[in-house]
DNA sequence: ACCTGCGCACCAT
DNA sequence: ATGGTGCGCAGGT
C-alpha cells in the first residue's frame, strides 16, 4: 500500500519550503529560477519537473505565489502568513480583497473565486457562522470598487494604481527640514503621477 | 565557477 | 515607526 504520488506530493512540498526559506535566508527572491536551482543542488530532477510540482503546490495552497515588482515571488503560507482574516457582516475587508488582486497581478483581472482562494492562502480565514464566504467577499469587493480600489469588469476585478497612504489627515505637516540631495541623479521617472484617471488599454 | 551573506533602499502597514 | 522584501555586490569555498 504505498501511494508514491501522495509521498512524493509530501516529499516535493518539504523540498520546496526549504528551498523557499533557503533563498530568503540569503534574502535573494524566491523566483521559480532559484527554486528550482536550490533543488536541483540536492536532487537529480529536470527544471521543468521542479517547476510543474511548483506550480501544483501553488494550486493546492502549499505555497503562495505573489506577484511583486514585475515578478513571481514564492512564499512558505505557514512560514510567516499566520494571519487572520475575520468575515464577519461588519468588518470591512475591501483592502483585503484590493491587495489579494493586486498580489495575483493578473493581466485580466481576477475573479472572486480566484481572490477567496488566494485569501484562504494568505490568511487563516474565519467565516461567521451565519455568513456565506462569497457574499462577505462580493461587498468587500465592491468596497474596493466604490473606493477607487478596483475596477470591475466582465466579472474581473482589476487593480487600480493607488498610493494608499491616506493616514495623512491627521498631521499633514510636511517636515522638509533638510535637504541631502545634492550630487543626486534625477532618474526618477514618473512615479508621482496617481490621479491619472485613464482607463489602461 | 558556485554558494552565502549583507547593506540598504523600497514598500506596506 | 516598524517590519518584510530583494537588488546588487562583496566575500568565502
């Protein structure tokens, strides 16, 4: 009686959460490349092999997958991602939601489906008793899309550019004491420019 | 050549 | 302020 799929679904898992914790420990960005060269140090396996049993344990929740600064992270969820999402009628989960679509960063938006799935990755999700996961999701969604957090279209949430750092109502004081900048290369393409209303492509 | 480690800038909370 | 992230590079093997 010996399942060598489910061993070997086991095996694969432990493999790539301590390549995952290896490459960080470097703090290098677990990238599919590196992942799959951290393995292939030990194991004897073919990167598209690596890679395929990369991509299952995203699918089956064992590894997070991220989308940051142009590229695919990979995250351990258990490693650090001990979280709790609470949906529950009175909390307010649209910034949830709007950084679960901004992680997914897929092209075509992303549907609540694939958003509670990522939720469920990347937190420990508790759903009232009475409550129904995809309602909660759906108004916290809409949130996002009443705030300006998203957009929604064809049944696809897409991701707006947001700076997010609306905490500045409080103290609005700018402290520009000092300026350091002196021999300083102004390469800094437009990266002031929220409040562009245009609608992508 | 390969692997490991780190400073520091960048970003979100 | 605080903490996670990862580029670029230095140092070790």
């Amino acid at each position: 009686m010996s399942e060598p799929d489910d061993v070997g679904k086991e095996v694969w898992k432990r493999w790539i959460l301590e390549a995952i914790h290896k490459i960080r420990s470097q703090k290098q960005r677990p990238s599919v490349e590196r992942i799959c060269h951290a393995i292939r140090q030990h194991h004897n396996y073919h990167e598209d092999v690596v890679s395929e049993r990369l991509e299952r344990a995203v699918r089956e929740g064992a590894v997070l997958k991220v989308y940051n600064k142009g590229q695919s992270s990979y995250k351990d969820p258990g490693g650090l991602q001990n979280k709790i999402l609470r949906l529950s009628p009175d909390v307010d989960v649209s910034r949830a939601v709007a950084k679960a679509v901004r992680e997914l960063g897929e092209r075509d938006g992303s549907t609540l489906k694939t958003i509670e799935k990522h939720l469920r990755q990347a937190y420990q999700v508790i759903v009232e008793p009475d409550a129904d996961v995809r309602t909660l999701l759906r108004a916290g969604a809409k949130r996002a899309v009443a705030r300006g957090l998203l957009t929604h279209h064809a049944g696809a949430y897409k991701a707006t550019d947001r700076p997010l750092t609306s905490a500045g109502e409080r103290t609005p004081k700018k402290k520009h004491s000092q300026d350091q900048h002196q021999l300083e290369k102004v390469n800094k393409p437009s990266l002031i420019c929220f409040y562009s209303k245009l609608h992508c492509e």
